[in-house]
C-alpha cells in the first residue's frame, strides 16, 4: 500500500491508530475517549474498520474530520490492519489504540511526552488499571506489558512494521524491535501519576496466561457488553486534532 496522496509524513505530532472488527459499541467509546484527550500537540485518528458490520456513522464522520477512517477488506489479520492505518497517518509517533479498553484525558500527553524524553524508539506502559464489571486493580512492574499502551516513533515503524498477523501484535512487535534496536528499542513507562490514565478491561478473549495466573482465582472473565454498559454514551461531539 503506498502513501496516501496529500499525506505530508511526520506532519502531526502523534497519531493514534485504532484498528476495530465488528464492535460498534466500542469503538464508539474509543473515538470518544480520543475526543476527549487534552493533548498539547497535533494529532490525528486514524480508524481502522476490518469489519463486516461497519462502525456506526458519528464515529466514523469524526474519525474523517479529524484524521482518517478507511476501510479494509473485513477480517483482516490485525497486524496488516495496523501496518495499513500506520501508512496512512502522519504523526511522528503513532500510538496504537484499542478499542476494547479505557484511555484517561490525559493518556496521550503522558505516552508521547514519555517516550520523547527516553530517547528509546518506542514504549510501553508496565504500570496501569485492570478491569472487570466488578473490580478493578492496579497492576504495577511485574514484568506484563499492556500492549494497548504501545507508542512507536515513526522511523521505527518504517523499519519494523506489525507483523501481518491476527493476534499476539504486541508482543511480536516488541520483540522485533528488541532484536532491531536492543537497549535504545524501548522505554518502560511506570509512576503513581500514570498508573490511572489507562485501564486493560479483562474479558474473554484477551488474557495472557500469565496475566490471569497473577490476577488470581474467582475472578469471572465478563463480556465485552457488560463492560460497555459502565461507559457513558457519546452523541459524536468532543475535542478534535
């Protein structure tokens, strides 16, 4: 996929990438906590849709005022849906951003200013809020990474895309810019101030093994619709790059 005409690469200061399949509901929340963000620099959002049910028209109409929204052939393994909004964005640093988890107004400053002052090609946060309906808990330097934290700078991207498949993305990615860089690949974002800007909500189908070891017993894993209800609704309108 080339450049996208009238794209000026490294134009905005962050864009943030987020890829969705099939969950109108959430990514409306997810473009609404963009909205939200009280981001100093530019920035931009460039929406993904892999999905056969398209995202639901408020979300989408920001996402083209604001950025970009495209759309993909459905079913797209994720890490080629990433490499696509990537192409298409034009920030310096691209942030990736899932839709199934919750981003504080303060999020975005915090990751871009982090990673521009670790002098590291891209970073992830190892301190931050985990969530089920019932409960929520702190997760703090155990050694799991939240991948959807994950802020890579352009020029590292250019040399280490998403691996072009559907699940693990942020592991390979990290990985292969551990085997590209070394030390200088990333930076490891952890503080008392950072720990509630971003919430990993626990549901099904995306808990590591380990993840779940440490989280402990009797905890019920909940659908992503019993999480969604928590979320307060948007009518489309909110803060834009």
């Amino acid at each position: 996929m080339g450049a996208v005409m009238g794209t000026v690469m490294g134009a905005v200061d962050v864009s943030v990438i987020l890829c969705t399949r099939d969950r109108p509901g959430l990514v409306t929340q997810a473009v609404a906590q963009y909205a939200r963000q009280e981001f100093g620099g530019s920035r931009e959002l460039v929406l993904v849709d892999s999905g056969v049910e398209r995202v639901p028209l408020a979300a989408a109409r920001y996402a083209a005022g604001n950025g970009r929204y495209l759309q993909v052939e459905p079913g797209l393994p994720l890490g080629l849906a990433m490499n696509a909004g990537c192409q298409l964005s034009a920030g310096r640093v691209l942030q990736k951003w899932d839709d199934d988890d919750q981003y504080e107004p303060g999020f975005l400053d915090m990751s871009v200013a982090a990673l521009e002052s670790s002098g590291r090609m891209a970073s992830i946060w190892t301190e931050f809020l985990i969530a089920t309906v019932d409960q929520v808990r702190r997760w703090a330097n155990n050694g799991i990474m939240a991948g959807g934290t994950l802020a890579v700078k352009r020029e590292a991207w250019l040399e280490v895309p998403w691996r072009g498949v559907a699940s693990r993305i942020d592991a390979g990615m990290v990985e292969d810019l551990v085997a590209r860089y070394g030390e200088r690949a990333l930076a490891r974002v952890s503080g008392a101030a950072g720990a509630g800007m971003y919430t990993w909500v626990r549901h099904g189908g995306n808990m590591s093994r380990e993840l779940a070891a440490g989280w402990g017993g009797g905890v019920v894993r909940v659908s992503l619709d019993a999480m969604l209800c928590r979320l307060p609704v948007w009518t489309g309108k909110g803060g834009g790059a």
